[in-house]
C-alpha cells in the first residue's frame, strides 16, 4: 500500500465546487484509490474509490491522475454538513486494513 | 438496511481493569475490522475477523483481543487497561470495496 500525502486544511465557500488533492507516488499497479470522510463526533465514511478511471458517485467525483500518481476528489457543490477530515488511502489487496493518514481537514463557510 | 451498531457508546473504566466491547455489522457482512482513533495517533487498525477468524492484525500489544461469532458480531477486549487506551473504538463492517463504520466506543480510562 502506497503512502499518501495530503494538504492539512482546506477552506472552501458552501455552494463553491471543492478540489482535494492527494499524492500517492509510489502506488502500484494494482493500488485502489479510496476516500474516506469523518465528520465531527462520528465514525469514518466510504466516500469513494477507483483504480484508473475517473468515479462519479451521488456523493463526489474522484479524478486520478493518468500516471496515478496523484488523485483528487471533488465535491461538486459544498455544503456545511460536508465539513469533515477527509481520508485518502491506497490499498491493495482486498479492502482491509485502511491505513488512515491525518487527512484534510474541510472547512465550509456559508 | 441497519447500520453497524456498537456497544456501549460511552464507557469509563479505572486503570488495571478489563473491558468488553461489542458490534454488530450489517446484516450479511462477514467481515468486522477494529480501529482506535486518539488524538496524538489518529487512527490506527487493531485486527480484522472474517467468519471468526482474525484475517489481519495491527500493532498492538497482546492485551487489545477480540473474536467473531458465528452471526458475524464482534467483541474486543482489552485487559488491564491503561491511561492510554482512552480512545474512541471504531467498529467497521465491510463488503467487498467499501467499510462501514459504526458510531463507536468512547473508552476513559482513570
């Protein structure tokens, strides 16, 4: 499982599209790429994953990179309740163990 | 379809003590995945049953223990609690990509 690399904090306005960065240089060929979420005083949440192509879900989108060495997750339209620290975790076989960095904690102003 | 269910929610022990925490995944998942989360070390994979046996296992000392039963509900036990242990336990039930985590464990330890 590759190590990932995250902003500390981002900002963003609520209604504002939000871009959250992550870099996984050393991902392997057969690393996914997942996204996890904790908002304030609850467990993590499943967000997203994928391999090599962009994901769509009802939640967010996840663009990666061609060379897979970076990955980014967009909300399309932030809203308060999105406020969270969110998780990228590459991961290779199967879907345990997440390994959890310290994310990016989100910040959404209204 | 339920959630993951963890009890106790809240729990305050004295050091030395022993505790039992207990979750139940969502129905049909068969494997259950604990973490601890703390402020200092974010959070952290203890182990991972999957049809009652213990697939995976993190770095902890002997005295963290859990077991799965035969309807998939997972206990973990930590013996002769220390200071540290007071943490938030995460219980999380899997499918095949995506975890599901419950609300967790608060455990203080006196």
């Amino acid at each position: 499982d590759a190590k990932t690399t995250q902003p500390n904090s981002m900002e963003s306005n609520e209604e504002e599209p939000v871009h959250l960065p992550c870099n996984h240089s050393t991902i392997s060929g057969t690393d996914y790429i997942h996204w996890y979420r904790q908002l304030p005083s609850q467990g993590p949440e499943y967000v997203i994953h994928g391999l090599t192509s962009n994901v769509n879900n009802r939640m967010a989108s996840l663009a990666i990179a061609e060379d897979r060495k970076s990955s980014t997750l967009i909300l399309h339209r932030a809203t308060l309740r999105d406020a969270a620290v969110y998780y990228c975790i590459s991961l290779n076989s199967g879907n345990t163990p997440l390994v959890f960095g310290k994310g990016t904690r989100l910040s959404v102003i209204a | 379809k339920a959630g993951v269910t963890q009890t106790p929610r809240y729990l305050i022990k004295t050091r030395g003590q022993q505790v039992t925490l207990s979750c139940s995944p969502i129905s049909g998942h068969r494997s259950v995945s604990w973490y601890q989360q703390t402020p200092g070390q974010g959070l952290q994979f203890l182990f991972e049953y999957f049809s009652e046996t213990q697939r995976n296992k993190g770095n902890f000392p002997g005295r963290f223990s859990g077991r799965q039963f035969s309807n998939s509900r997972s206990e973990m036990n930590v013996s002769t609690l220390e200071l540290g242990d007071s943490a938030l336990y995460l219980c999380a039930s899997s499918n095949l990509y995506e975890q599901y985590f419950g609300p967790g464990t608060r455990l203080t330890v006196t």
